[in-house]
C-alpha cells in the first residue's frame, strides 16, 4: 500500500492560511508566562482504563490530550494517582464557580541522540526519525503552546503551534450532547487507533499516522455507557476526493479495545487502512497492542492475497513508583508484501522519572533490528527510509517539561 506522504501536501496549502496565527502566538506566549498555566501531559489510554472514565474526566478536549481540567491537574499533581481526601463533588463544584475562559499551556522538549554506529565521514546530524548512522547530536524537539478558550458552555476554541515541527492545530469544539456527542471542526490530528504521542513508531511512521500531521475536517465523536465512537470526514490531496474514517470501541473492565478504518485516494487509487487495538491496565501495570493492515484499489475483500502492507506493534509500561515507569515497545511496518525482505523492526525501552512536577526525564534505547530475509540494496528496487534500519541503534536522553 502507498504511504498516505502526500495527503499532508495539500493540507500544508490551508495551514498557509494559519501561518498567521504564529505571530500572534508568539505575543500571547508571553502573557502565558506571567498568566495562569494548566498542565498538560498527553492522553494515555492507561488511565481511562485504570479510572474507568471516559477522556473527558481529565482533559478540556473530549477526544483526550491536550490541557487538563482541574480534576486532570490533580490527578497529574499527584503523579498520576488521586489523593485519599480527593472530593470529585467539591472539586466539580468549585470548577463551575471559577470557570477559566482561557486556559494555556506550553509543552517543551529536548533530546540528546547517539547512534551506536557512528560515521564521522558521514557527518549528518541525527534527528529523532533518523534510521542510518549519523553523528551524536543535541536538539529541541518540540515547543508547542496551546491555548484553549471557552467561548459559551458548549463551545470551546482551540489554537496550538508546534515551533519546532511547524504544526499548528486550530479546531472549534461543539458539545452537541454534554458527554454523550461532541462535533469537532478545523485542522486536528485524525482519531485513529491508539492516541499515540510519540510518531515513530514504526507502523504510524509508515502511514503518515503520527503525532506530527494535521487534516482539516470534521469530527463527531462521544460514548454511551461502555461504547466508545467517532467519525471523521477530512480533505484528501485529490481535489475530487475526501477521506472518511470511523472507530467503535468498548470497555470492559480494565480491558478498552476497539477497530478503525481509514477510506481515502491520497493518490489515484483509493486506499483502505483498518487498525484494531487493545489496551489493559491493572495495578500500575499496563499493556497495549495495535495491529494494521492496508488495501489499495477496489479491494472486494480482506482476504490476505488483497492485503498490501501491513504493521503492529504491541507494548508493556509498569509505574514501579508514581514517579518513575518503566516500558517496552516492539514494532514492524512491512510496506510492501510483494518485496521480500523490506519490513522494519524495532525494539525500543524506555525508563522515565518525574522529578518534579511539572517535569521529566526519559531514556530511549532503539534497537532496529536486522530483517533475515533482507536482500543485499543492489538486489531491492524503490529503496526507502525503512529498508535501511539495519544496525543503526539508538540511545536518546529525553528531557520534558510542561506547564
């Protein structure tokens, strides 16, 4: 299946319109600094699993991300836990008597990146997707202020700019029906699969999935009792297309799973890309897991001879102390069956302490695995990105501070 690469070029053309925001974001982030901060962190489905609550416990926006409202900065406050004289009646109460009409955020973070393979002769600065040897290097990888700004008490307006990424979010709010529907309209991140933070991972990397695109569109989502939903209909680079996307889900127990799929022509032929994901959490401890596959033209079947590309990665985190969790991640993207020996795989651990607040330290290890059934480059035609993962390991130390 193609990589959905050019669904984002004609996005690119409306954010022009945007672009403008920027400078304004810029005077307002000043005023963030001597006004009132809120929290932010992102959206992990551990804790809706763990509280048993829907994304909106926690956070401003329901789809989840993003600020937090006052029962999420508690709950972060706390280090993720509530504290035992914690009063959701008193502390919902005291929300509506003060209710913020702009809440702001700012999220920053850095990364020091050493291959295990360097190659000085080659003296390319590594980056935080970077798959080949390069040399250490030291980089801002993301500043990113939100601003949130509760217009009446069903709608609420939300602008970000990612500094570093060039990445702006810009999206109106709606609550059709408070907890049950809520309509999104603007450029937002589409609500595939499992919310995921960080955009390399391997599958998401490989259908432009990530933490770092945007679509214009509009999106309806909510719950009802167990069952989570939403639908999407967003722009395609086909001028005579758009793309629509739907996700349903459920909770049971500490159990949330669920299934996605994305319909698009990102090219000249329509796409299909179905996910189903699963995530459990009990006790501090919790596991995660989505599997993808892709489709390219009239595809009448998913029988796996129509199947083109496929990925999944599944994982384990564990808080040994509020503070500190400790995790681990593998992940495959084959972008292409008919191509022996193309898929990537990676292993990556991932260790971070809170050490204060409002502030954290992680250690990545990537190990990019060698494919066995890899053919020499000469021998692989269209070589990409992926093919060359191949011993180029990775130690990051990541530091991130929020508030």
């Amino acid at each position: 299946m193609k990589k959905y690469q050019n669904r984002y070029i004609k996005c690119i053309h409306r954010m022009r319109t945007l672009i403008r925001y920027s400078t304004i974001t810029f005077l307002l982030l000043f005023l963030t600094i001597i006004g009132n901060w809120t929290n932010t962190a992102e959206a992990r489905p551990e804790f809706a699993t763990e509280l048993d609550k829907d994304c909106n416990f926690c956070h401003i926006d329901p789809a989840g991300g993003g600020p937090r409202n006052r029962v999420g900065e508690i709950f972060e406050e706390n280090y993720f836990e509530f504290p035992e004289d914690f009063d959701m009646d008193a502390v919902t109460e005291e929300s509506k008597e003060v209710v913020k009409q702009l809440t702001t955020s700012l999220d920053l973070q850095t990364a020091f990146i050493k291959p295990m393979h360097v190659d000085t002769e080659e003296n390319t600065g590594a980056s935080c997707a970077s798959c080949h040897s390069s040399v250490d290097s030291f980089l801002l990888m993301q500043a990113e202020v939100t601003f949130n700004a509760q217009a009446t008490d069903r709608v609420r307006l939300t602008l970000s700019n990612n500094f570093v990424r060039n990445t702006i979010t810009a999206f109106a709010t709606v609550d059709a029906v408070p907890k049950h529907l809520y309509a999104k309209v603007g450029q937002f991140r589409l609500p595939f699969g499992i919310k995921q933070k960080d955009h390399n991972i391997l599958v998401r990397q490989g259908y432009e999935l990530g933490s770092n695109t945007r679509d214009v569109g509009i999106e309806l989502g909510g719950s009802l009792g167990k069952v989570f939903y939403n639908a999407a209909y967003f722009n395609a680079d086909n001028a005579t297309a758009n793309g629509v996307l739907g996700t349903v889900g459920g909770q049971l127990g500490p159990i949330r799973a669920g299934v996605s799929c994305i319909y698009d022509k990102p090219d000249e032929e329509w796409e299909r890309l179905v996910g189903a994901f699963i995530t459990a959490s009990y006790s501090g401890l919790s596991l995660e897991g989505e599997f993808n596959f892709g489709n390219t033209g009239e595809v009448s079947s998913f029988s796996t001879d129509d199947i083109n590309s496929k990925g999944y990665y599944v994982g384990a985190k564990y808080r040994v102390l509020p503070q500190l969790s400790i995790a681990g991640r593998y992940g495959l993207f084959d972008p292409d069956r008919t191509v022996l020996g193309d898929a990537g795989k990676r292993l990556t651990f991932i260790a971070q302490y809170n050490f204060i607040e409002n502030g954290a330290i992680s250690l990545f290890y990537w190990a990019n695995l060698p494919n066995a059934d890899r053919k020499p480059d000469e021998e692989i035609p269209n070589k990409g990105m992926l093919r060359q993962l191949e011993g180029s390991n990775q130690i990051i130390l990541m530091s991130r501070f929020w508030f």
